[in-house]
C-alpha cells in the first residue's frame, strides 16, 4: 500500500461558491499513473468556470507508458479548452474527438460536465467512459451503463449526446477511470468495492474524498492499470 500511495497526486479545494445559500463544492482529484511510472494515460479535472457552475471531466488514454502520457497530455489540453469555449459538454468531446482520430489508432474515454450550482442539475456527456456514481444520503445510481456514445478517436465525424440529471441535496459526484472498478480485473465486483468505499467517505467526511475512496479501493489490489478519481460534494461554505 506504501507503494501505491507514493506513485499517486491528489489535491483538493474549494470551488464555485454561491453567496445566496452560502453553499460551494468541495472538490479532490486522485491520479494514480500504474506501477512505478511518473505519468499515464489518466486526467481528472474540476474547475470553476461560474460563480454558479463548475466544470469536470476525467479521461484514459488507450495505452500505457510514455506514448499514452503524451497523448493524454494533448487531450487534455484539447478538453480544458473545449470547456472554455462551448458551453455544452457534448460539444467539448466533439471538439476533442478531432484530435484523437488524428492520432490514428489512439482511443480515447472521457467525460465533461457541468454541475450548475443553482439550478442543482448535472448535465454531462460520456464518450465511452464508466458512468458517473451520484451518491446521497439514502442510497446511490450509476448514471448508467446505458448512458455512453463511443470512445473518441473512432470516427472522424462525432456527435454525443447531452444528459441532464436534477442533483439532490447533499450530494457526491464521484467519476473514476477503469482502473478503479478493475483493479481485481472483475468490474461487477470492483463496482461494488467503488460504492462501499463511497459510502464510507460520504458517512465518514475526510478533507480529501478522492484520496479516501481510493484507499478503500485499493486495500483489496492495486490493479496493474493507471487511476484516476474526481469527486465533488456539496458543503457548507
């Protein structure tokens, strides 16, 4: 575990605050590139791009080693500005897609969201990546397996779609790359390792949740893939 810990970057902070109901988000992101290495194929990001909203996404590049560093550096770069210059996420990832299809070869996964702090919804696309886990206090949803476009990078033209979720209060948005959910190479069983480590950092507040589940996680194995977690909850400001 020592191990791990050591190869893995995490930060958290406050974001988007909104004065009328003196409420904010708290976000932490987790990246965990596989083995000893210093990069991978993994990016998280949260962002606030409103005193109402915040923007995130998190992506895995096919691939490992320097090669998929690379790339993930480009597709990230290619989101982060999509993000600032569209406002809707299904935009962002066709924006993006243009990038990866011309990297021949290279797949991709990602998801942009935006969380609109006022009108309490989540709207977000996936291109392929495992789906968002809302987590409340009574209970948690995938949103879902069913909700996913392809991965970008597998045809020139890409359209995805747009989803919109209503957020309950006091809620947890966690999105996570595979590494995640396949650490044991069993995703049924890793979902469920992904939910109860969830559950216990939503019951059991710690500064830095992203950091928290992925130490649950990884009690029962590390995996031999990159990771990468980006959680954002709803607080007192």
């Amino acid at each position: 575990m020592l191990a791990t810990l050591q190869s893995t970057t995490s930060t958290a902070r406050r974001l988007a605050s909104a004065p009328h109901n003196a409420l904010t988000w708290g976000a932490s992101l987790l990246n965990s590139p596989a083995g000893n290495a210093r990069y991978g194929g993994d990016w998280c990001e949260a962002f606030a791009i409103s005193n109402d909203a915040v923007a995130l996404t998190i992506g895995d590049v096919s691939g490992h080693g320097e090669a998929a560093s690379e790339t993930m550096k480009i597709m990230r770069a290619a989101v982060l500005s999509g993000i600032h210059d569209h406002a809707d996420p299904s935009r962002v990832l066709s924006v993006a897609n243009a990038i990866a299809y011309s990297r021949h070869g290279v797949l991709v996964t990602a998801i942009v969201a935006v969380i609109n702090h006022r009108r309490r919804t989540l709207t977000f696309a996936n291109a392929g990546h495992p789906a968002p886990l809302l987590m409340t206090p009574t209970g948690h949803e995938f949103l879902t397996d069913t909700i996913c476009d392809l991965p970008l990078g597998v045809f020139r033209k890409y359209q995805a779609a747009d989803y919109v979720v209503a957020l309950p209060a006091d809620a947890l948005v966690v999105l996570y790359t595979d590494g995640i959910t396949e650490h044991n190479r069993d995703s049924v069983h890793g979902e469920r390792d992904l939910v109860e480590a969830c559950r216990a950092a939503y019951d059991c507040p710690v500064p830095d949740v992203a950091s928290g589940i992925a130490w649950r996680v990884f009690l029962k194995g590390r995996g031999h893939d990159d990771a990468a977690i980006t959680a954002l909850r709803e607080q007192a400001a």
